[in-house]
C-alpha cells in the first residue's frame, strides 16, 4: 500500500507543467478613478480692453486664477498616482501574455 502512495506522488511530481496555475488577467484601474483636470477660470472680456477691468472685475479674476492654481497642483498629484496604476495595469498586461505564450509552449 505504501508503494503505491510513493507510486502515485512520483507520478504527480511528473505531471507538474501540466498542472501549472493558470495565468491570471490583469484589471485595469477603474475608468471613474480617472481625474479629471480642473477648469481654466473664464477671463473676463474687460482684459483685453484699453482701459482694462474694473478693481473688483481684476481681483476677482486673479483669485480664481490662484484657485486654479492650486487645484492644477493637487490634480498633478492625483494624476501622478493614476499614471502609475495604467504603467502597472501596462506591466501586468504583459506579464500576462508572457504567461499565456508560455502555457502554450509547455
């Protein structure tokens, strides 16, 4: 009985290619994970006139262009983390086929 247990595991052990875990597809990160880059602020039409904007008009103006500032700032971070989750999703992509051109070989 013994023999044929050591029998039974020596044949398995030959068999190992063929029971090689299958390969796994990568997934891509969510679309909705996507960060969407903030809006330019609409310059006021007075900017572009020989007198210029009012007081008001021009501050008004040059603080939503320091919001928007700050918003690109923590948009090219986010976007940052995003670009490496696709250069990774990329990776994984071609590990992948490497993995299935491999199964096909064996």
């Amino acid at each position: 009985m013994a023999g044929r247990i050591i029998t039974a595991l020596a044949l398995a052990g030959l068999a190992g290619p063929a029971l090689a875990a299958p390969c796994t597809p990568p997934t891509p990160p969510p679309a909705e994970a996507r960060p969407e880059k903030p809006k330019l602020p609409e310059k006021p039409a007075c900017l572009d006139k020989k007198d210029g904007c009012p007081g008001w008009e021009a501050y008004s103006y040059n603080d939503a262009i320091k919001a928007y500032n700050a918003q690109t700032q923590a948009f090219q971070s986010i976007a940052g983390a995003y670009v490496q989750k696709l250069n990774a999703y990329v990776k994984a992509s071609s590990d992948y086929a490497q993995c299935e051109v491999k199964a096909l070989q064996q």
